[in-house]
C-alpha cells in the first residue's frame, strides 16, 4: 500500500531517541507557502549566500571562526577531504578507519574525495609519534589528519588514542569528524546542566579548543536538527569547502536550512527546551512515571531508553513505560497514528521517554483497542 509507504508522524514508544528508522531527532517546523531569501542579500539586494545567516548561526554556538551545512555528515567528511585534501595524504589511525553503519565507510569515502589514505598505528593503540613518522616521512605530502570518533562501538581494554591536543602540534590541521553533534560539553542550553550518560561524548567547542582546525557533525543527532551536515571551524578551509564544486552538489535546500536556523537560535537562548530532543532527553524520570499512571492503561514499569543514532554507546537514561501482555507491535504499528512499540519478555513495552506528551491520549486509546 502506497499510504503506508508515504512518510507521515509515527510515535515513537521503543526508548531510542535517536531512532534511525524514525528520522532520528524529531523536529518541528513549520513555513508558509511564502518565496525566502534564499539567495538574496536582503541588505544590499545583490546575490546571497544561503549558508550565510546559519552557518553565522551555528558558528557562533560552536566556537568556530565560520561554518557551513551540507547534506548529512557523510558529505561533510567528503567534502573537507575533497577540497582540502584531494591528490594528498590523510593520515588516519588504523583504530579509526571504520564503518559508522548506513555505508559510511572511513576508507571508501577517502578513496571517493580523491585524497589517499595513509593509515598509521594499530587498531587497538596508536600514538602521536605513528602520526609524527607519518607527516614527516620524506615526499608523503600530507595536507590534513583525520580523526574519526567510533559513534556506534568502543575498543574496550589494551588501547591508546591520541587526543586532538596532542594531533594539533604535528603541523598540518586536524579535522575531526564527531559525528553527534553536541556543540558543547557544557550544554549550556540546560538547566542542569549535561547529564551523566553524555559523558564523554565529544563536542564541537571543546574539540575545536583542543586545537581541531576544521569539525564535521551531523544535524540530526545530539544536535536536535534535521538531517543536515556541518563543517565548522577556521575560516579559511570552510570558505575552500564553500568554495569546491562538489559544495553544489552536496548543498541543502531552504527548509532543512530554516529548520536548522530555529535550533541553532534555540541554543543561543540558551533553550534546551524548544529543542525537542533535549527536552525528551532531560525529563525527569517522575515526571514520566506520572504520564504513565495517567494513561490508566497497561502496568506502569521501569524502563531504559537509549540516545541511540551511535551517540553514546552503552549510554543509558532511566526511562519509565508501560506494559501490556503479549506481543500488540504490529496492530500498534498499523493503528492511526502508528505507534512503534517494542516486545520484551512476551510483553509489548511503550517507553513515554521519546513520546511528546500531546501524544498521550493517543497511545491511551489505542492500547485500550488492542
Ligand atoms: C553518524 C556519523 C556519520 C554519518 O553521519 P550522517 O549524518 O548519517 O551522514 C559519520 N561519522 C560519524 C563519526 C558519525 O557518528
């Protein structure tokens, strides 16, 4: 059926944030049937640059010098590698050249943008001195080091990696592809401040602080935005992104880029709350316990919810839900609206976490039909 297939709102009651299956972080957005000014310079009514006002925008919330937006952070990475490497090395650990998952494969994007691979240390260890040899090893012609933070897995016991600090000295600039988009270790954007289970998760202004020239992340993980794709950092290689001719092909339309302008005003207000995703993040966990005992419907359990979207691997938030016996996901699924639910223990679990609360009622009435 074509209507199934058509993308429509679906709630989300599985615990994962950052549902890949489900468009990662929800946004909302909304535009009228109005012409935007793209491409117009509203000042001097000359030709405009559409990643001006929010790359302005994001540079600002990030620390950088400027910043651009591409279509997903796989572009990002190709195109730094494209503009600012292409027919040079880029030195990269063997611990880091891996597969993000959705295809995103370190090496093939390398040979894709042109520039060549130069893999330095172990999978388990490298150190300053691997990349040293190779920046310096006669004729190599190394134009960047690449680091690569493993979103979605851990290398657990005899490793060592070395920090974008210690890469920062080596003498060519450092990009470092963070991949989740938290622009600040600090969130200041809540109230609280950042919660435990974001704990080392890298962010933008800090790796730019350690000394990364150049970060690329995505939109809409940690970020909270849509799908989109950032290259922050020093002007000059952000404007040789800007600048190559694969940034055409690569550039996003007027909505993801109003879409993106809201949440990165949001964080210069410092507001975690108008970001959907944070404010699904940072619910108190009774807070949900009482959603859960209002919808009258099912046991009320703990739960686990996850950030997902490779953000924070083995991360856990404290979640509350709702249980009935038996497994209900494909009549939840196939209800109006569907609600994606999971089945733990031959029981249907609904996590609220990850739910909006104007959605409560709907998850009431359709577990009452079941
Ligand atoms: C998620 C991720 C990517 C891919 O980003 P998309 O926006 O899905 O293209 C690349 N690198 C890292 C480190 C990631 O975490």
């Amino acid at each position: 059926m074509i209507a199934k297939a058509l993308l429509q709102p679906v709630i989300n009651a599985t615990g994962v944030l950052l549902h890949t299956n489900l468009g990662r972080a929800p946004i909302e957005f909304h535009h009228p049937a109005r012409y935007q000014n793209l491409e117009l310079d509203l000042v001097t009514g000359a030709r405009g640059s559409r990643q001006r006002g929010v790359g302005e925008l994001l540079a600002r919330a990030s620390g950088a010098e400027a910043a651009m937006v591409v279509n997903n952070n796989a572009s990002a990475v190709l195109l730094v590698l494209a503009a600012l490497a292409r027919g040079r090395g880029v030195v990269v650990s063997r611990g880091e050249a891996v597969e993000i998952g959705g295809g995103f494969r370190v090496p093939e994007v390398m040979a894709e943008s042109g520039a060549h691979l130069v893999d330095v240390g172990t999978t388990n260890r490298t150190r300053r001195a691997d990349y040293e040899r190779a920046v310096n090893a006669p004729g190599s012609e190394v134009a960047l080091v690449l680091k690569v933070h493993p979103s979605n897995y851990r290398v657990e016991g005899f490793t060592e990696s070395t920090s974008v600090k210690e890469l920062a000295t080596l003498g060519v600039p450092v990009v470092a592809d963070i991949g989740s988009g938290l622009l600040d270790a600090a969130c200041p954007w809540l109230t609280d401040g950042p919660p435990t289970w974001l704990a080392g998760e890298p962010a933008a202004r800090q790796t730019l602080e350690a000394g990364a020239s150049v970060v690329t992340f995505s939109g809409d993980k940690l970020l909270g935005g849509p799908q989109a794709g950032i290259i922050a950092g020093r002007r000059e290689l952000v404007d040789a992104c800007a600048r190559h001719p694969l940034a055409r092909a690569v550039r996003p339309g007027g909505l993801v880029l109003a879409a993106l302008a809201d949440v990165a005003l949001a964080y210069l207000r410092r507001d975690g709350e108008a970001i959907a995703f944070w404010r699904m993040a940072t619910t108190p966990v009774a807070a949900l316990r009482a959603r859960a005992e209002a919808l009258g419907v099912g046991a009320v359990i703990d739960t686990v919810a996850v950030p997902g979207a490779g953000s924070g691997p083995g991360a856990e938030i404290p979640s509350v839900g709702v249980a009935v016996s038996g497994d209900h996901v494909d009549a939840l699924r196939l209800s109006s609206p569907p609600i994606i639910a999971r089945v733990r223990d031959d029981m249907t679990v609904l996590d609220l976490r990850a739910v909006d609360p104007t959605d409560d009622h709907l998850i009431a009435a359709a577990l009452r039909r079941l």
